[in-house]
C-alpha cells in the first residue's frame, strides 16, 4: 500500500483521474478485494476532487459489490482477457455472449 504522505504527493500531481490499484501482484488473480481497499479509496477521494478508479484484482460481482460505493470507475482487464483466452476454440458469436454475458453480471453487481 502507498504510504498516505506519497499518495498526497500524486494527488497534487495528477491530472484526469487516479488509478487505485487495489492488490500487489498479478493482476486479475485475486479471489476476493481487500476490505482496507474501501477505507483507502474512501480517504483518497476525501482529499482529492479527481475521478477515482480502482483497478487490479477486479474479475467478481462481490468485488464490485464492495468497491463500486466508494469508486468512481472499476477497471476490469485481465479477467476479460482470461475469459477471452479461455473461449479462443469456440466460434465468435459465442465468445461474444459468453463475455457480454460476464460484463452485464459485472454491471449488474453495480446496482
């Protein structure tokens, strides 16, 4: 985790919006986001009128679930990148759905 004295410091040097990565490691290989995340990106945004976006670690409806209230984007990468490998024999149509399907269960999660 960014110590709170660096993460001021970017916050007065970032333009558009942060990116909150949210686990140390490989990305989309988590089974669950860390509850401190919360607390963090809730602190984050208290100092800072910037967009904050949470990334890394992101691939289930329980982690958007927990994160959403407190972010202003979630990034979902390496998940759908995953999901796409694993489907990469079967025809397009499919793939298509079987993703759309993955990304609505996502947003769904959202609400």
């Amino acid at each position: 985790m960014t110590p709170r004295d660096r993460a001021l410091r970017i916050v007065e040097q970032t333009t558009g919006f942060l990116y909150y990565v949210s686990v140390s490691g490989i990305t989309g290989r988590t089974d669950r986001a860390a509850a401190d995340v919360v607390d963090n990106v809730a602190w984050l945004r208290s100092q800072t009128p910037l967009p904050v976006c949470i990334g890394f670690g992101i691939s289930r409806p329980e982690h958007v679930r927990m994160l959403a209230p407190v972010a202003d984007g979630l990034i979902v990468g390496s998940a759908i990148v995953r999901r796409m490998a694993e489907t990469a024999t079967k025809p397009r149509e499919q793939v298509l759905q079987e993703i759309g399907d993955y990304a609505a269960e996502l947003l769904a999660a959202m609400s």
